[in-house]
C-alpha cells in the first residue's frame, strides 16, 4: 500500500496555492411508488479505487483497519487457520443509498472458522445522513445483489455501524432509509422537490426493528421505493422559506429575497410501530461564488472558477485571487473515468494521489493556512467531514454547486515544518462556471 509521509503530504498540501495564484495573479432524481419487497437487482461490481491494504493475520486474530479509518475487520482467535494475508481495497460504491467508498475484503470468498466483526465509521460522512437509525451494511452476494445484513449495532457516540459474518466479499455502509435529497443547494426562489424513500426491499418496520434477516438492497442505478405514507406523521420546516408536505413528498421554496439565514432544514418525522424517526435534508441557499464560514463567524463571499487541474486527474474549485489582500482558496477532487464530477466525497489527503480530495484555505499572506487535515499528537489524520459536488446547466452556462463542511480543520503555519497552531470547524457553499 502506498502511503505518504508527512513531509510529503506537506509538500503536497501547499501546491495547490502557488497552483492557484499563477492561474488568478448517487442518488436518482426520479422516483417511483413500488410494493416491491423481494428478488433485489444484480448490480455492477464496483471499480477498484487507489490500491490495496494489506496485514497479515495469524491463527491468534487480530486487527486490519483501512488507511482512511473507514472500515476495519476485528478477527477472533481461531478464526483463521494459518497466517492469512488479509486485504482491504476500496471500490467505487454501487449499492444505492451508499456512503462513500465499498470495500473488497480479501481474500475474495473467505470463509472463517469463527464470525469476524465488520465495522463501518460514519464520522466523516455524518453530516449527509438523513438518519443514524436506518444506517445498515451490505455486502454484494454470489449473485451480484447487494443484501443487508439483518443484525446491525449503532453505536451513536463512537459514531460506527458494526455486523458479523463468517465470510469475505464487497462491503458498503449504506442509509436504508433517507430524506432525499438529504444536502441540497438552492438559489433564492427556487424549488426542491423532497421525498422520504427507502433503500431496501422491505417495510419499514423491518429497517428500524430487524428480526435478523437479510433483505435485498437497491441497485444504485435503481429507482428507490417511496416510503408507505402510513408511517409518515408530518413535516415541519425550520429556517427561511416555505414547506407544503403530502405524505411521503414535500415541496420546498426558497425565500425570493435574500434571507438573514443561508440554511434550511426540513424534517419529516415517522412513527414505525410505535418507534419515532425523524428524516432530515438540510437545504443551503446559495450565490454565486465560494461562500464560507469558520468556526462560526461571519460568511465571506469570493468570485470563483472551476477546471480541470492540468496534468493530473483532478477537478479544482478555487478564488480569483486578484488582490494580495484576499485568501487563496482551494479545493481539489478525483477525476473518475466515464463520469462528471458529482458525487459525496470524504477528506482524503492520506490516500493515493489520484483519490486526493482536499481544501485549503490560505490567509491573505500566504503564512498560515487552514487544511482538511489535523493533527493530535505527532500523527496527522483527514478532517471529517465531506465535499458534495452537483453539476447544473443554467440559462446555457454550467456550473457546478455544492457543500462542504470540515469538522476538524488545523490552521498550520506554511513553513517548512507546518507547525500546527489549532483546530477549526469550516462550513461553504458553492455556484461558480466550470469549463469542462
């Protein structure tokens, strides 16, 4: 497995700035009602993503846990009867419903003496999930369908979904349950059409209360099930604008005058058997340009482009720095071959070069800068948080748009040793004209 040091991550993290300063010196929209709750959908198998992690692992069990701190495999004591070598390798994600990446676990087709734990983390991935209480792991069966697994443990404060299982394949941490769209940006008067939909072939009763079965999941190519309206108590708004809620849609409509709030959340709640969901989308009222905001305090607003970085497989979104007196900012995330660049992307700076999805944020001198990294102790780690990139056509002109949220920044000097001063918590928005 490739993996950087720290100077090199340094190195790396700062050439987007002088990049930028020379340059400026899946989720389906449609949906369909459906009763269908059985047969499932033979999906594609996913495309291997960056390369590789591998350990190896004795008769005594052990511990394997993947670079991005994602998923990690807990192996028991006798579970294994030789020293294994035991893989973990990322894969792009075709279960619908998906959080970031799936995983091959490998060797492919593993079978163990004893069960093995498979524990997903949603930390980083937090903010885009509707509910905490519909999170399930699937993997992808002999046949090609994603099937969940019925016996599912969330553990809410150390924000992880954990299963069993004696046997190895690909692996996806998916939302069975979600408030669709659950992140959307929206300009002043316009409309987003919500609805509550599920992942799985089942009833709801069966996400929120499983029996231990396993229930066939959603190709992410399929249309998702509307939710039965039986389960839907209603819908409430908080933050500008206006909600009209029937049953298991909403229409929400962004204020036609810039409001004091830039943030919307619609919630629908769910009575399953006596048990109280609540789905949430949080809905971002967006201008044109970069729009951000740290640790709290006022929002900025910076004149934006956004391109193919030159020589390297990368989308870049970054300011026109056009003034020494402005910050350089920068944000950078993978090509994937065949696709446009919309997708859910965790910080990934501690991974191959090709899956680098990173911001940067450079004070006006160039001295200081925050970064989707952080640092406790001597070990630097990803922030959490996530990048969501949507591409839109308007009047004839595209854009892309989108969120972004870092629950844990470090604000660096940018010498040579890139001495950490503090953490910092980032939230923005995007609308800028792309030229791809």
């Amino acid at each position: 497995m490739k993996r950087l040091t720290s100077k090199q991550v340094w190195a790396t993290i700062l050439l987007p700035i002088f990049f930028f300063s020379f340059l400026s010196c899946k989720k389906p929209d449609h949906i369909e009602d459906s009763d269908e709750t059985g047969g499932g959908t033979v999906s594609a198998v996913g495309k291997p993503i960056g390369e590789p992690y591998t350990e190896f692992v004795g008769p005594e069990g052990g511990l394997v846990k993947s670079p991005d701190g994602t998923i990690e495999i807990e192996i028991p004591e006798g579970a294994l009867s030789k020293e294994t070598e035991i893989g973990i390798q990322p894969l792009s994600n075709t279960c619908g419903g998906g959080l970031g990446n799936s995983y091959r676990l490998t060797p492919h087709g593993t079978t163990f003496k004893k069960p093995v734990t498979i524990r997903f983390s949603y930390q980083k991935m937090e903010r885009l999930v509707s509910s905490t209480k519909t999170l399930k792991i699937a993997y992808q069966n002999n046949e090609g369908v994603w099937t969940t697994v019925g016996s599912t443990a969330i553990d809410p404060v150390q924000k992880t979904v954990t299963v069993q299982s004696t046997h190895f394949s690909d692996w996806a941490q998916i939302e069975a349950m979600v408030l669709t769209p659950p992140v959307k940006t929206v300009g002043l008067g316009e409309q987003v059409n919500l609805k509550a939909v599920i992942y799985v072939h089942s009833d709801a009763e069966d996400l929120i209360a499983p029996l231990g079965k396993e229930l066939p999941a959603i190709d992410a190519n399929d249309v998702p099930i509307k939710l039965d309206p039986k389960y839907i108590v209603g819908w409430s708004l908080s933050g500008p604008g206006q909600l009209t809620g029937k049953g298991n849609e909403a229409i929400y409509t962004a204020p036609s005058a810039k409001p004091a709030s830039k943030t919307a959340t619609v919630t629908v709640e769910l009575n399953v058997k006596g048990v109280k969901v609540l789905l949430i989308s949080t809905i971002y009222l967006i201008e044109d340009g970069i729009q951000l905001s740290i640790d709290g305090g006022p929002w900025t607003t910076h004149a934006a482009m956004a391109s193919k970085t030159p020589g390297l497989p990368m989308y870049s979104l970054g300011n026109l720095r056009i003034s020494n007196d402005l910050p350089q900012i920068t944000i950078q995330w993978p090509v994937m071959a065949g696709s446009n660049s919309n997708g859910k992307y965790p910080w990934s700076m501690f991974s191959d070069e090709e899956e680098h999805v990173v911001f940067e944020y450079a004070d006006p001198d160039l001295k200081h800068i925050y970064a989707s990294i952080y640092q406790i102790d001597s070990d630097r780690k990803d922030s959490e948080g996530f990048l969501s990139v949507e591409e839109i056509t308007k009047d004839g002109k595209k854009y892309i748009t989108g969120i972004f949220a870092i629950d844990h920044a470090g604000y660096f000097e940018t010498s040579t040793d890139g001495k950490q001063l503090k953490v910092s918590s980032i939230i923005g928005q995007f609308k800028v004209q792309r030229n791809w």
